[in-house]
C-alpha cells in the first residue's frame, strides 16, 4: 500500500527521484514495512530531473497541505541540491535517502561525492 494521508484514513508516500525511482521505492518500503499499523498508498514521481517537473509536484504537495490533507510522506533520491530545495518548500516531510548517507561518507572516505545522477546505474 502507499499514497498520501486523505479522507480514507490512507496515508499517502511519494518516492521522487530524478531517475526511475526504484531506490526511493526499495528504501521507502523497506522503511514503512516497520510501522504495519499504518495504512498508505504509494506513488512514484519518476524522472524528476528538472525544476519545473519539481516545482510541479512541490506546488501540488503545497496545495493539498493548504487544503486541510495530511502532508505525505515523501522519500528523495533526487541528486541535485536546488532540485531538494524546490521539493523541500513543498512543507512535507522528506526523507532524503541520499543525503542521509552521503554526509558520513563523505566523511568517512574523506572525499566528496559525484553528484552525478544515475551514478548507480
């Protein structure tokens, strides 16, 4: 299950990423599968890879906050930091899954990352 939080009780997950999605969505299920109590719905913002696609989505999360519904939860492999920063000011909740990791490491291997979308692939 997955999606934002509406009417229906459903919690709504975003996975946005500026590639295909499948990291956000493998971290974000792995992650939400320790809260079974909560019923959600998911959905996948794939191929994230430019400011307007971003303020789109950010725009939309904003609206739906502005409009009493529950803000979702959203899981960010997006590369870019102006990309984050346009998500970031939609007022959810992210859980930026490459960040999150790549400031320790940086500081464990004492060298700075690529920033290179699709790195992984």
């Amino acid at each position: 299950m997955g999606g934002t939080s509406d009417k229906s009780g459903l919690r709504q997950v975003y996975y946005v990423s500026d590639r295909t999605g499948r990291t956000a969505e493998l971290n974000g299920e792995s992650l939400m599968s320790q809260f079974p109590g909560i019923q959600y719905q998911t959905h996948r913002f794939a191929f994230m890879d430019n400011g307007d696609k971003v303020i789109e989505l950010a725009n939309k999360i904003a609206r739906s906050i502005k409009a009493g519904e529950q803000p979702p939860v959203v899981f960010s492999t997006l590369v870019e930091a102006p990309l984050r920063d346009l998500l970031a000011a939609s007022g959810a909740p992210i859980i930026d899954l490459y960040e999150t990791f790549l400031s320790p490491l940086k500081t464990i291997l004492d060298s700075p990352n690529a920033t290179k979308v699709g790195a992984g692939h």
